[in-house]
C-alpha cells in the first residue's frame, strides 16, 4: 500500500497490443506441441503434455478472438 504524503503521480495505463501478445504466446505453444510430438515419434514415454500444448493453443486463440474484439471498442472509443 502506497502512503498518500510520498505518492507520485500514477502514470497512464501503458497501450499493448493484446493480439500480438497472445499471437506470440500461441506460437510458442504450437512449437512445444512440435517437440512434443517429435520426442514421443522418437519412443519417448509422454503422458499429458500433448493435451497441455493443445490447450494453450486453444487459449492462445481465444486470448486473439478477445484481444481483436477489445482493439475494435477501443478504436470506435477513439473515434
């Protein structure tokens, strides 16, 4: 908690492009199902990861579907 005598003044809310961030995020999940798969063509014993992989794509997508819908009200806002 912030003493109100030494609070400087709050700076404003920093702008990020959701899309590109879950965009990236998704990437990331799409090549760790690549290695996943790879390692288990090569034998290896994976249990769950392959479900894990899948499932961060699917929130990756719909964190994109959200970030879209969020850049578009606020672009009529600014409007």
């Amino acid at each position: 908690m912030r003493i109100p005598e030494t609070r400087s003044e709050d700076l404003p809310p920093m702008r990020v492009n959701t899309v590109t961030m879950f965009l990236v995020g998704t990437v990331a999940w799409v090549v760790g199902l690549v290695v996943v798969l790879l390692l288990r063509a090569r034998g290896h014993d994976l249990g769950g990861e392959v479900r894990i992989c899948l499932t961060g794509i699917v929130v990756g997508l719909l964190g994109m579907l959200w970030g879209a819908g969020q850049q578009r009200r606020a672009a009529r806002r600014e409007r």
